[in-house]
C-alpha cells in the first residue's frame, strides 16, 4: 500500500472553507427570501443557464430523473407507447419510460463512443415508437446529426439524457436543447453539482415548456385547475442558490478536467498503454466536459481491485446493461441482443479527473496500472 495520499473518484461539497462559507450565505439568503420550493434562488438560476446555454426554457426540478419523467410526458410519452433507448446507461434513463407507462426499446451502442447507434435505432423504429432518447454517455452527445434526421423522417420527437453532459455544445447547438427536450442533472458528483437532488429540462419551445412547468407542480395550471396529471417535481430554493455559485466556478473547473485528460493522454501514451487501456473515441461535432474519463480494459475487475490496494480509486459506469434488469425484461433471452453494450459492461473503467486532482495525479494513476499490468503478464 503506497504511502501517498489516496486519489479518490469524485470530489463532492466545497473545496475548502472559504467556499463552504459562501454556501451557507447563499443558504441564508435563500432563508431570507423564503425561497425554499421554487422561488426567486431557483428563478436566479433558471435565468444564468437560459443565458449560457442560450435555450429559451430552463425549468428547475427536483432530480434528472424526474426531469427525464417530465420531458417523456410533455412529448406525449404514455401507456402503449415504445421509447427508443441505448442498452447502456443508468437505470433511470429507461425506469422512468416504465413508469409512464411505456415499454423501452433497447438498441446497441456506438463501437467506440458507447453512445446511442444511429443506425441501430433506425431498425426498431415502428408505429408505436413515441420518443427517442439518446443519452449523453460521459460527457459528450450522441452522434446527434443521424438522430435528428430520424427523428424528422418519421416524426417523433427527440428527448435527450443529458444528465451528465451540462454545459456540452455539439455544432453550435447547447446539448439537451438539439432536440425537442433535454434533461440536466445536478446530482453531487456531477460536473454541475448541487448540495443535494436536482434536475433541469431545458427546450425552445415555449408550449412544451408551458406543459413542463405545470407538470413539475402536479399539473396545476394556476388555481387548482389540473388539466394535466403531474408530480411534485419542484427544485429545491436551496438547491437553486447553490447551483448559482456552482455555475459561477464551472469554467475553472472544466479547466481542470481537459488539463488531467490530456496528462492522462500523455501518460498512456509515455507507458506505452494504448493497447492495454484503450480511451474511448469521440463524437464528431460535440465538445466534452468530462463528466468520466473511461477507459477499456481486459480484466477490468482484477486491475480495479489492485489499483485499490495501491491507493487509487476508480469507478464502473456501468457493471451491466439495461435489458439485463429483471425489472425490465420478462423474456430472459433479450438480455443477449446487445454485443457493443455487454462488452461494455465488462470492460469500461472510469478513472478519476475531477477538479480536486493535483498536476501529476493522472500519471501516477497511469504509472500504477503501468505496474499492475506488467505484474500481470509476468504471472
Ligand atoms: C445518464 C443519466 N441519466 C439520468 C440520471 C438521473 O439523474 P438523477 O440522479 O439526478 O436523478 C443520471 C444520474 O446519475 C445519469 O447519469
């Protein structure tokens, strides 16, 4: 066990006291203007990523899956309706097609950005098919542009997971808002992260924003008037005041994680490992903000454990697919359609490359599996 400070996986909470103190003055101010559901800090907020990302709604909510939830429903997703989803991302991105009422229609991934395949979404399009949902994997959109023509051939809507992809443009375009929807979220580990759940939808329209916005307050129009059926889905005043300070430090901290994946880049190519752990590729057209740095591996488990024992955490996002869940599927042998995602989940492992990392920690996690692996084939 190295003597060496351990590197860690996320860096949650304020860097440091200084910030923590600014939080608890934004908590006070929120107090102060009895800003605790909604209110003038969430409203603060939905204006500073109206302006950044330039979309014309930003509808504060209480978590990703919930702004996911109210997205579907706002396109129209409901009972007997098909969405089209990748095999491979976090439970919720198909939990919450279920929960309305719809079935997920899983489809394969991009070989090299494990990101929705186009063309694999092409062929199980069918009459019932509602929404596509690309999701956002690590960072960085979908290949968006096959999407986009798919979704207007056949006339369904788009809603994109960008929970993990705040802040990313692809041509010109704010992820979340090339489509019909997006949703953002704002989970603690995230590159735009709250002190605690919350979510975002963002769209340009303002009738689809009309119906988010009443489907966040249990569809109330104004006056217990319900033409729709909503939820409680309403962000957090506090939230909304720490995410406003989060915002203000986001270019600084996207800074950081551009600067460790370049000196992971480095690294892998100075040990000579860019067979052994092979770092994903990129979308054409879309920046990255570096929610994960993956990279895969053969063995990914049996090295994940060593790097631990040499003091270097690391994360797996995600162990399985989707269509495995029990929860979605009656028919065990739909678990097997998907080569590129369970390959994925084999042998995708996330490195750390969050803004608390020092210059040099990104080689020393390199170094370190420099040494494993050789231990390795020497065995
Ligand atoms: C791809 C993806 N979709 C949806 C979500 C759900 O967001 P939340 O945890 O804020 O509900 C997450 C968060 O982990 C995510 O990474």
């Amino acid at each position: 066990m190295s003597t060496k400070e351990r590197i860690r996986m996320v860096a949650v909470g304020p860097d440091d006291e200084s910030e923590k103190a600014a939080w608890i003055d934004a908590l006070g101010a929120a107090i102060d203007s009895s800003s605790f559901c909604l209110g003038s800090a969430v409203e603060k907020f939905e204006a500073a990523c109206r302006e950044r990302l330039g979309v014309a709604h930003a509808i504060g909510v209480s978590s990703g899956t919930d702004a996911l939830k109210l997205a579907l429903a706002a396109v129209g997703v409901g009972a007997g309706d098909e969405v089209v989803v990748p095999a491979f991302s976090f439970f919720s991105t198909a939990s919450v097609i279920v929960q309305l009422g719809a079935t997920p229609v899983f489809c394969d991934l991009d070989t090299s950005t494990l990101c929705i395949d186009p063309d694999a979404a092409a062929t199980v399009i069918s009459s019932k098919t509602r929404a596509i949902l690309p999701v956002h994997l690590y960072g960085q959109t979908a290949d968006m542009d096959p999407l986009m023509k798919l979704s207007q051939q056949h006339q369904i809507p788009i809603v994109e997971d960008a929970a993990q992809c705040f802040g990313v443009f692809h041509g010109g375009l704010p992820a979340g808002a090339i489509g019909d929807a997006g949703a953002f979220s704002f989970y603690p580990t995230k590159n735009l992260a709250a002190a605690g759940d919350a979510g975002m939808v963002v769209c340009q329209d303002d009738e689809l924003a009309d119906r988010i916005r009443r489907l966040r307050v249990h569809g109330d129009s104004g006056g217990y008037d319900h033409q729709l059926l909503g939820w409680n889905a309403r962000m957090d005043g506090f939230q909304g005041a720490i995410l406003s300070l989060q915002l203000n430090k986001l270019d600084q901290r996207q800074a950081i994680r551009r600067r460790n994946v370049e000196e992971y880049r480095q690294a892998l190519g100075e040990y000579d490992l860019l067979d052994q752990l092979i770092p994903l590729g990129r979308t054409q057209g879309s920046d990255h903000c570096w929610h994960q740095f993956i990279v895969m591996v053969e063995e990914r488990d049996r090295i994940r454990n060593e790097l631990s024992n040499r003091g270097i955490d690391s994360g797996v996002y995600y162990p399985g697919t989707l269509p495995e869940q029990p929860c979605f599927t009656s028919d065990p042998s739909n678990a097997h359609r998907y080569p590129v995602a369970e390959s994925a989940a084999m042998k995708v492992l996330a490195l750390p490359v969050h803004h608390r990392l020092q210059e040099g920690d990104p080689t020393r996690v390199v170094a370190t599996l420099a040494e494993i692996i050789l231990e390795m084939i020497g065995k």
